[in-house]
C-alpha cells in the first residue's frame, strides 16, 4: 500500500511501484473509477501506432473541414469511449 498527498492543485504523484505495476510512462494517462469499494486507477490505452496521421486521411477525405473542428469531433469520440 503506498500513501500519497494532494497537492493544492488537486495533483497527486503516483508512486513508483503502481507506475511500473501499471507500465506508465510520462504522458501516459490514466482514469479514475469510484466503485463501491473505492476508487480503481486504470491505464488507459495508447492509440495504435496504425492511428498516426488519422488526421491527416480524414481531413482528406472529408474536405475543407477546419483542422480545429476535426479534432474537436475526434475529442468527442475519444471521450465518449472511456
């Protein structure tokens, strides 16, 4: 069991033991799910190296669309996932 403190922003650091348990690397990240039992911290997935520049054959395929608004859209999506 490892105990950690709350910073005044809300932020707290992950000790090294659930970091290398869970393979977390910086700018991994990560969610919280409240259970009955208490909170679970899980990784979440990194996008497949298939998934680069996605963007990119979106964009052309949907024309003059603002980049802007496609990652907008894209966001949506990701977050609607979790």
């Amino acid at each position: 069991m490892s105990i950690t403190t709350i910073s005044s922003k809300g932020q707290v650091t992950i000790p090294k033991e659930i970091r290398e348990e869970l393979e977390l690397e910086p700018g991994d990240k990560v969610k919280f799910e409240l259970g009955s039992g208490g909170t679970v911290l899980k990784r979440v997935p990194r996008p497949s190296i298939s998934m680069r520049g996605l963007g990119r054959r979106a964009k052309k395929r949907l024309g003059d669309v603002p980049i802007a608004d496609l990652l907008d859209s894209m966001r949506e999506e990701d977050l609607e996932e979790l």
